[in-house]
C-alpha cells in the first residue's frame, strides 16, 4: 500500500533529507514539507495523511506538543508519528504520545527504511480495523495490543486478570503466566481499550478482570493469591456490580 506522509522540521537541509529519502522510498507518497508544526495543522484537514515525520525540538510548537494535540482526537484517524531527534532521552517521551518510532539524528537511509516500514505495518494494521470494525467485535478477537519495546504483543481479554500501573508502565497479569507484561502506556489508555462490561478500574492503580473475582470485601478484591485494595472513589461502582449479582 501506499502510505501518504508529510514532513516537519525547522532545519531546511534535514527537511530536505527527509524529503529525499522519503522519494527514494517505493511505498511513501509525500504530501508536503513543512517548516513548522502549525503550519501543518491545515493539510492535516484536507487530506488523508497517515504518517508524520516530525522534529521534536522546535521554535513555538515542538513536535511533542504538536503529537499531544493530534492525540486529543480521533485515534482511529490519528497519523502515525516518527519522531526526529538529535537527543535519544526523547524516546520514552515519544512512547508516551504512541509514536510508531524514532530516528536519532543523522540517520542513514538504512535507518530510515527500518522507521519507515515499521511505520507501514502500522499503518496496514491501523487501516485493517478502522472499517467499520474492531478486532474486539469478531468472534474468538477479543484482545488488546500491548506496546513492549518495539513490538504489539496481543493479549486475549479472556486471559487478563488485572492491570496495574508502575511507574511509567503498566503490568498485565496473564492467566498461565508467572510474569506479567509490561508496557509503556498509560493507565487511562488500557482503560479506555478494555471492555467495560468486563473489566472494572477498582483504584488508580488496579483496573481488574471481573469475571477473575475470587472473593469481595468492602475494601478489597481477591484474584488468586493477589490482594487488591479498592480506592474509595470507586467503591460504589464496584458495590452496584456486587448488588447486581447478590442472591
């Protein structure tokens, strides 16, 4: 497939390269260049483009203010971002805003190549469940995508037990698993990809597998031999799915 793109960065002789090996690439189209983030903002508008290659250090609008203001839509028709950058401590930043990867400037044209069809499998994947469906609707898919590294690694909602968060990551405890995996996102993210009818966020560091309940008392949950404090902002919600299922 072909994979419309643009380009953003202040320095012209590194938007020029970026130009040049996207024209050197058989499956990149490229849309426009663009001196700076806003300038961008229109075409993103006009046209489908569904992958940026973007600077990170940039007068008025940096390239990660710019990713977070494009994260506050619609994730289904957000583009796919590779980050340029001369400073590598960016990268977990650029995990946080789901970037599809990074380059550390000056990069090769091999280099670019490995960014750019990492970027197209994204994209494939991204255009194979937005029409009209999602993995989770098809019968026996039901399943999260979790980023480890620089890999999605899927795992089936069945097999969740419970999420909590760690530092910048979460963990994801697997039913048949002694480690969880862990992966660089968000609470809020796992969250809003979870099926809620399933699923129940039980504090601000737990969200559980309801149907993996052992036993409830008025301030925690069992999960096997896991302990589970429930935070009191969400002792109500967790009291009416008892009361529901109370005989």
């Amino acid at each position: 497939m072909i994979v419309n793109c643009i380009a953003i960065d202040d320095e012209p002789l590194a938007l020029s390269l970026i130009g040049s090996f996207i024209e050197q690439t058989p499956f990149l189209q490229l849309k426009g260049s663009y001196g700076n983030a806003a300038a961008a903002f229109e075409v993103l508008t006009e046209m489908d483009v569904q992958l940026i290659f973007l600077d990170i250090q940039m007068p008025d609008l940096t390239g990660m203010q710019f990713a977070r203001v494009l994260g506050a839509g619609d994730s289904r028709r957000r583009p796919g971002i590779i980050f340029t950058t001369a400073y590598n401590h960016y990268a977990v930043e650029g995990y946080k805003v789901d970037a599809v990867d990074y380059l550390l400037k000056p990069f090769n044209l091999q280099d670019f190549f490995r960014a750019a069809n990492k970027a197209r499998s994204w994209v494939e994947f991204r255009e194979n469940t937005r029409g009209g469906f999602a993995l989770a609707d098809l019968p026996g898919q039901g399943c999260l995508f979790l980023k480890v590294e620089h890999q999605l690694v899927r795992v089936a909602y069945e097999d969740v037990l419970y999420v909590e968060a760690f530092r910048d990551y979460v963990k994801v405890y697997i039913k048949g698993s002694d480690k969880p995996v862990m992966s660089l996102t968000t609470m809020k993210s796992v969250e809003e990809k979870l099926p809620p009818g399933l699923f129940m966020r039980v504090s601000k560091s737990y969200i559980v597998a309801l149907g993996k309940i052992g036993t409830i008392s008025r301030s925690t949950v069992h999960i096997g031999s896991a302990v589970i404090t429930v935070g009191d902002q969400y002792r109500e919600g967790l009291k009416q799915f008892v009361d529901k299922w109370t005989v």
